[in-house]
C-alpha cells in the first residue's frame, strides 16, 4: 500500500494522519503517544520517521482509531514548515522564457517561499489587489526529514522523506517591481509570498511508494485547458543535485520544503499572456503524487 501522509482539520488546526485508502484517514496522535514519540507535530513526526513508520502500520490492521475523509479538510502536509526554498530556471523552456537569450544558470538559482504562503490542496487560491497578473507554476516538492550540511549528491536520497505536488503562485507584476533600472529591482519574496501563493498536497508520498523508475509527468489546467505539461527528466538540476547545491550554504532541517522549478506553460509565457482571474478553476498532478485542485478567489476587502 501506498503510504499518503497527510494533515487534516482546520486551517492552524491541522493533525498529522495517514490516508489508509480514498475515504478513511489514520489519525497518527493516538498511534504514537503511547510510545512517547511526538506525536501532534508532522516536523517532529518526520524527524523520527524511521521509528514511527512500523507504529502505523502496525496500526492499520487494527480499525480502531479510523475517521472517515468525507467531510474532512485535507491541509498542507507539512503546514508549518520552517522554510520554503524554491529553484527558478530549472526547466529549459521555461528557463528560455524567462531569461532570453541569456545562458540557462550554471548552478541552481534559489529563493525563499514565506511559511505562510502555505495552504492546503483544495484550499481557495486568493487574488490579492496588489496583483493583475497571478501565474501558476506546477513544482515537485521534495520534504527533508534529517537535518544536515553538506549533504553530498551521493547522500542525498537518504533525507528525503517524501514528495508532494506544489503551486509556486507569483505575482508576476510584483516580482518585476520598479523595474530593473530601480533599486528595488525584482521583488521576489513579496511577489511569491502572499497568504495561499503556496498550495502542497493532497498528500505527502515516501520514497519507497515514489512511482519509477521513469521520470514523473507534472500537468496543470486552467478551466479545463491544459497550460502546463512536462517531465521531472527535463530538470536542468536534478533533485540530488539541489539538495546538495542548497545544503552547501545552509543546514536543512526536518520538515524544509524544496520546490524543485516548473516547466514552461505559465501565463506569462504564453500569447497573449493569460493571468488567472476570480472565479478559475486550477488543477494540477504529478504521476502517482495525486490532483490539488483550487478556485482562484479575489481577496474581500478589509472594512475599516
């Protein structure tokens, strides 16, 4: 069986579970109190993965303990992540049409994503103000479960805890700022950080339970229309790669998420370049990973 870690409840509420099939969710806090693991925290969960994985499954030949999915809010796997650490330009196409004629990086280019820009995967996506020009961008994102640095290529497979779809939601015409020709420049960390600008899920898949040994098919749809469409195999740096590159000038703690590049197939790149607006519908997949699915939502206004 496929193991899906996943975290339910409300918004800041969430508990960490597992998904034992479509309908029924394991919750892991009665699992794994009794034996003195953490057991209401996914980080702390992740960083004793090892130990705490047999606990579960153990527990899944047992009913008790089970609540039915039906009704239940899916939250981010990793809701409060320490950090979210993105890679721009690792696809070739996309890396083109950002950059020109400019050669394509010759080491992974790296950003931060704000921790509260997480959301959950059928969570509203929502349109602030500031913005006319909201893009999606499809990524694998890879979840680190022992802290570590350096981290060698040859190393790397070995702090992975599992994978996961994400949505690195810009705001292109934040990100541009004043302009290059103004010191202020790109605005990267606003453009990308705004509340739900970092939908994850459904669920958090391990290593083991990764389908392969192909590359992995990320596709995302707007209104039914599929934007993007391409190959983890197209990555300019491979998942080892990253973490080896981001692991070399910062420790990687349990629970950081890597946002791994998006294929080409945003708005911005295509003609006439088409943002998304109240009211569309996203979906977005990664072979054997599962579908989020959002509305893009304006923003309420703040009454004074």
């Amino acid at each position: 069986m496929t193991t899906r870690i996943v975290s339910f409840g409300p918004p800041g509420g969430e508990q960490p579970g597992v998904l034992v099939d479509d309908h029924t969710i394991l919750p892991l806090a009665p699992v794994l109190a009794p034996s003195g693991l953490p057991a209401g925290d996914i980080t702390r969960i992740l960083a004793v993965w090892p130990v705490a994985r047999p606990l579960f499954e153990a527990a899944l030949k047992r009913p008790e303990h089970r609540i039915a999915r039906a009704g239940v809010r899916l939250g981010p796997p990793v809701p409060r992540p320490g950090r979210v650490i993105a890679v721009r330009f690792n696809y070739p196409l996309h890396s083109h049409a950002a950059l020109g004629d400019l050669a394509a990086p010759a080491e992974p280019v790296v950003f931060l994503k704000l921790p509260g820009s997480v959301c959950g995967p059928y969570d509203p996506l929502v349109k602030p103000p500031e913005t006319a020009a909201l893009d999606n961008e499809i990524e694998l994102a890879v979840v680190i479960d022992r802290a570590g640095r350096p981290i060698a290529p040859g190393d790397a497979s070995g702090r992975i805890v599992g994978y996961m779809i994400a949505n690195d939601v810009t705001a292109r015409d934040v990100v541009l700022g004043a302009g290059l020709s103004s010191p202020l420049q790109m605005q990267v960390l606003r453009g990308k950080g705004f509340p739900t600008f970092c939908p994850t899920g459904p669920w958090l898949v391990t290593p083991d339970d990764l389908p392969g040994p192909g590359p992995l098919n990320l596709r995302l749809s707007v209104n039914g229309q599929v934007r993007q469409d391409g190959w983890s195999s197209d990555m300019l740096f491979d998942v080892p790669s990253l973490i080896a590159s981001v692991s070399a000038t910062t420790d990687l703690l349990p629970g950081d998420v890597i946002l791994t590049g998006t294929p080409s197939g945003c708005g911005f790149e295509l003609d006439p370049p088409a943002y998304l607006a109240d009211g569309d519908e996203i979906r977005a997949g990664i072979t054997g990973l599962g579908e989020m699915h959002h509305r893009v939502t304006d923003e309420s206004p703040v009454l004074a």
